[in-house]
C-alpha cells in the first residue's frame, strides 16, 4: 500500500482553495473547502483536461475545457460531459502539513481522514440495456415519422434534412448511448444532387465532437457514414467536423438530459 506523502504546509492552502501537487511521480489535485482536505487526480476523465485550472464552487470543481463538474471529495463525475469518475486520494493533516496517500483505483473510496459524500453519477444505469440500443437497427426497420409514410427509406425518392436528421438518431455515442442528434453534435445537414450518380444525394454533414481529442471521433464519423450511405437514394456522405463554436452541455435536448439524469 502506497505510504503518505507530505506535500504542502497548512498555510499554503487558503480555504477555499486548490493547489497542484506531486505524489510518488503523480500529479494531484489538492483541495481545501470549508475546513476540510481533498485530492482526486488533476484529470478530467472526458477528455484529459487538467481539473486544477477549473472554477472551484463548494465541493465541485469544473474542468475549465468542457464544464464537466467533478466533486472534490470522491472524484465522482457529476455533469456531463464526463460520465466516468476521477480517482481520489486520502489526505490527513498532521504536524502543520497536509498528507495525500495514492488511491488504488479510479473514485477509490476516500479513507477515515476524508469526508464521505454522495457517489451518484449521472452516467445511464442500465448500461447493458443501453449498449443493446446502441447497434444500428437496419434501413428496413427505420419507421418514418408519423404521417410521413412517403418519406420511409423505401420508397424515400429524394430525401430532405429532416429525414437524414432522424437517421442520424441511430448513431450514438459509444459511451453515453445517446444519439449524436440529441447531443447537439450535429451543426449542419446539406443535400445536393450528386455529380456522379443521377437521381442520388450527396449528403455533407457538419458535425462536432465534445472535445477536440474525443476518443470516440472516429468511431462516430464512420458510424455517421455508414448509417446515412447505406439508404436509398443516398450516393456519398461527406462528414465534416467543426469545431467553431465548441460544443457545450447547452447544446443538448431534453431528451439528452432525461436520458442521462440531468435536471
């Protein structure tokens, strides 16, 4: 088991506060709010911002790159867009120092010298389920919109924004499993006759991710591809990622944030 690590005086922490740290080679996240200490590693876990650069409020500390809130006592990931918690670290004050011992995982339970606290995530918690509603269902099973019944992928002719906009519900974020639709991902639908292929689309689609190293971009862009290209009537889908203006939880529909547990 790791051993504590003496890593700054008392008086170098002003309550509230926060103060970047190194224990045993590790970059941590120490905080002082309302008499008490705490460490979670300097990670936002949605896409490796540093959390000590963040708006400290109470005991949530906001990751400065996309607004994912993370609670300082546990690491636990509160908003979106982060859904995975930070590790935290046990901290005691002895001698007129503040003492951090490395967690041994990520929102490793904090030690008796922590304050406990809630360790709710707002991550889907049915994620089985959510995984199985993830796969693309098949063209041929895609239902129009209720008295659209022309606008179906069989007999679509020359689909419109509003219908590839619907496709587009079925790709879903590999790790929140809601759609790119409903996340607010998706900027711009174009259509246009394609050169090549008379009487077939050319579809452009302006999308973003949320964050400009997102782990996930590949993924989404060829399922994005996949899911548009494979309709009738559809010859090319060019998917084309802006990154201006950055996306933001705002962006998202209430369906999102119903889905995710988001008041």
């Amino acid at each position: 088991m790791a051993e504590f690590v003496r890593v700054a005086d008392v008086a170098d922490l002003p309550d509230p506060g926060k103060l970047l740290v190194e224990v045993d080679g590790e970059v941590v996240a120490l905080f002082h709010v309302e008499g008490g200490y705490h460490a979670i590693d300097d990670i936002c876990t949605h896409d490796g911002g540093t959390l000590a650069d963040g708006e400290l409020v109470g005991h949530k500390i906001a990751c400065p790159r996309h607004g994912a809130k993370f609670d300082v006592r546990t690491g636990a990931a509160l908003s979106m867009p982060a859904v995975r918690p930070t590790r935290c670290h046990q901290v005691k004050v002895q001698d007129g120092g503040v003492w951090v011992r490395l967690g041994s995982g990520p929102g490793s339970t904090p030690g008796p010298d922590n304050q406990s606290a809630d360790f709710r995530s707002y991550a889907p918690t049915n994620t089985a389920s959510a995984a199985a509603d993830s796969v693309p269902a098949s063209p041929a099973a895609v239902a129009a919109p209720a008295g659209a019944d022309a606008m179906t992928p069989a007999t679509a002719g020359v689909p419109g924004e509003e219908i590839v906009r619907e496709w587009l519900k079925e790709v879903k974020d590999p790790e929140l499993f809601v759609n790119i639709v409903d996340l607010g991902l998706v900027y711009g639908v174009t259509l246009s006759p394609a050169a090549d292929v008379p009487g077939k689309q050319h579809v452009a689609i302006d999308m973003t991710m949320t964050s400009p190293a997102c782990p996930a971009g590949p993924q989404l862009i060829a399922d994005t591809k996949r899911t548009v290209g494979s309709r009738e009537g559809i010859a090319s889908v060019e998917v084309r990622i802006v990154m201006d203006p950055p996306w933001t939880p705002d962006r998202m529909t209430d369906a999102a944030r119903d889905q995710l547990g988001i008041f």
